[in-house]
C-alpha cells in the first residue's frame, strides 16, 4: 500500500462510515484514485466461471458499487470480475441511518443497508453504458414493501439483466425481513424457477448464481445443494454476512445487521467446504467471506472456491488490495507448482 492510499484511508476513517463510502464512490468517479491500470492476470490466473473468462479468480463482492456509478475505474483496479447491486426493481432509500459500522479491532463491518438502490431501470442504464475490462454482474433482490418478493428477482433480471454478464439470487441478506425465508428448499425451488423461467425468455443465457447465508444448518445447506443442482443454477455464492456475534465486542457489537470482515471466514468456509462436497463439481462455488490476505485467499479455494469476492478488507486495505492479492496468489501458484484447478477444494474435506 502506497503512503497515498494510506493517508487517503486514515482520512476516510475519521468520518462517518457511509459518508466515507460515498466519498471514496465520487472519488472514483473524479480519477482521483490510483489504479492498477487493469486486471492483473498471467497464464496461471486465468480461470473459467460458468463460460466467463477471467483475467483472474478476484471479484468484486456485491455492495460497495450499488447503483453501477463506477465500473470503469473498478475495472481497471485488478479484479477479475465484478459484481454491482444489489437492484430491486423499484428504487428505494433502505433502512434509517447510521446503518453501518466500522469494527475496526476485528477488522470488520456491520451493516443494515437495507437495500438502498437507485432501482434495476437506472441500474440497468449504467450497466450498458459501461465501459469495463471485465464481465459485470448484477446482485438482484426485492423491495422491502413489495408484495411478491420471489417474483422481484425475475422482475429485476427483466429490466437489467441483458446488460449483465450475470446475476445472482440475493435471498440471503439478512437486512430485509424474512428475505431469508426464501432459502428455504420449497421456496428457493419456487423463486429459481421463476427467475430461469425469465433467464430462458431473454435474447441471450446469462448465468445464475444464488447466494447463501452463512448461518444455516448442515441439512439446510445440503437441501440448498439439492434445489441448486435441480435448478441447473450456475453457481453458488457462499456466503453473505452472519448475524452471529460469536467474539466480537466493542460499541457496535450489539448493532443489529450483517457482520462482514475477518470475523466471518471460518464460519464462511466452512459453508463453502461443505458445498463443495455435497455437489463435487457439478457447479462452481465462489467463496465470500473474511478474505484480506493471501492465506485467506488459498484457504478459500481449498475449501472449494473456484474463485473469491472480496468487499470489507478494502475499507481497512485500500483498492490496492485485488492486485497485490492476484500477484501474491500468482507467486505462490508457481512456487508450489500448482494450478488454481488442483488448489480447488484441495482441503475441502479438512474445513467441514
């Protein structure tokens, strides 16, 4: 990390997390930012994602770009991929502020954004007016008031689907409510079949992901990989942020929402470890949760990851962070002497 990137994100942690969050977006807007310059990427890096090609196997979590304002300069910052949204199909402001908070001791985040957007037309705009160096998804999901929440999703991915080279299923925030209802086996088989019945009456196919919580059971997420496989998804996001609190403390330990960061890993991984065992490759996993270095990173593609999102270690590591991750993992690949495909679910079986 640069003294610039440094002083720039001491002086975004003296103001209000939001306020910062914002300010870094105009930032990126202005050119103000420093960038790699584009993926960073070699012949070990590059990997398939459901029919994608990637530079390289490090997304762009879902919630910082919400409303699709900065793709261009976000592609330009090493990544791999990128994931904007989560759009609902009408716009809305999410939940009273302050709704998040910076746990900075663990290294982690709670928010209940609600999700705040400018809604999936707008969304959708700026989606196919972008100008990016890598594939784009859209998170979709459903507004607060709405009286059908599973038809959301497909209604999302009608108005903005065909400008994403994406999508993913958000049935996992934790700050709407009941949302995560939906991924319950009846109702998660319900809601994708409406949302593949809308992919299918596209121009185009689009992959579909879904992404899960990391609090479910075991049961539970051997049901999700059952409904997952049936659904002929593309692929399962693992995870979203927890509700759990388990040794977290500080002012904002009690803050209700969605705990992202360092704190989240283990729990995470394991999710995703188990994943990869019940389905044994009939899908790709991405692999969220607790990623800020490149030990974090191997383990989570040896638990099954076929590549990983990160999101919350930027507040605390700059926009730097996906490129020295992708060199440091492209080092490390060659020293082993091994591929990204062999290093997949590698130790699955270790973190379940």
């Amino acid at each position: 990390m640069s003294i610039r990137e440094k002083l720039g994100l001491k002086a975004l942690h003296r103001l209000d997390p939001e306020r910062a969050h914002d300010l870094s977006i105009m930032a990126l807007e202005r050119g103000l930012v420093p960038l790699h310059g584009g993926p960073v990427t070699s012949d070990r890096l590059q990997v398939e994602l459901a029919g994608m090609p990637l530079a390289n196997p490090i997304g762009l979590a879902a919630g910082y770009d919400k409303n699709a304002r900065v793709i261009g300069p976000l592609s330009r910052a090493g990544f791999g991929f990128l994931e904007v949204g989560a759009a609902t199909p009408r716009p809305q402001p999410g939940n009273p502020k302050p709704r998040l908070f910076r746990l900075t001791a663990e290294q982690a985040i709670i928010n209940r954004f609600g999700f705040n957007n400018d809604g999936a037309a707008v969304i959708g705009q700026r989606m196919a007016a972008r100008n990016a160096a890598v594939p784009v998804g859209l998170n979709l999901g459903a507004n607060k008031d709405s009286a059908d929440r599973a038809e959301d999703f497909a209604r999302v991915l009608q108005i903005a689907g065909s400008s994403a080279d994406f999508a993913t299923v958000n049935v996992s925030s934790p700050n709407t409510e009941k949302l995560r209802d939906l991924q319950g086996g009846d109702a998660l088989a319900a809601l994708l079949a409406r949302v593949m019945s809308a992919r299918d009456a596209m121009d185009r196919r689009v992959p579909i992901f879904v992404k899960i919580a990391p609090d479910l059971t075991d049961a539970e997420v051997i049901q999700i990989a059952s409904v997952a496989r049936e659904a002929q998804l593309d692929g399962i996001i693992a995870t979203n942020t927890t509700l759990s609190r388990d040794g977290i403390g500080g002012p904002h330990a009690g803050q209700a929402g969605g705990l992202s960061g360092r704190p989240l890993f283990q729990r995470s991984t394991r999710v995703l470890a188990l994943l990869h065992r019940e389905l044994q490759g009939a899908m790709p996993l991405i692999g969220v949760g607790g990623v800020s270095d490149i030990g974090t990173l191997w383990r989570k593609l040896q638990a099954g990851a076929s590549v990983v999102q990160i999101y919350s270690a930027m507040i605390y590591q700059g926009l730097s962070l996906p490129a020295r991750l992708a060199e440091q993992l492209d080092d490390r690949l060659a020293r082993e002497r091994i591929s990204l495909p062999e290093l997949t679910g590698s130790r699955g079986r270790d973190l379940i």
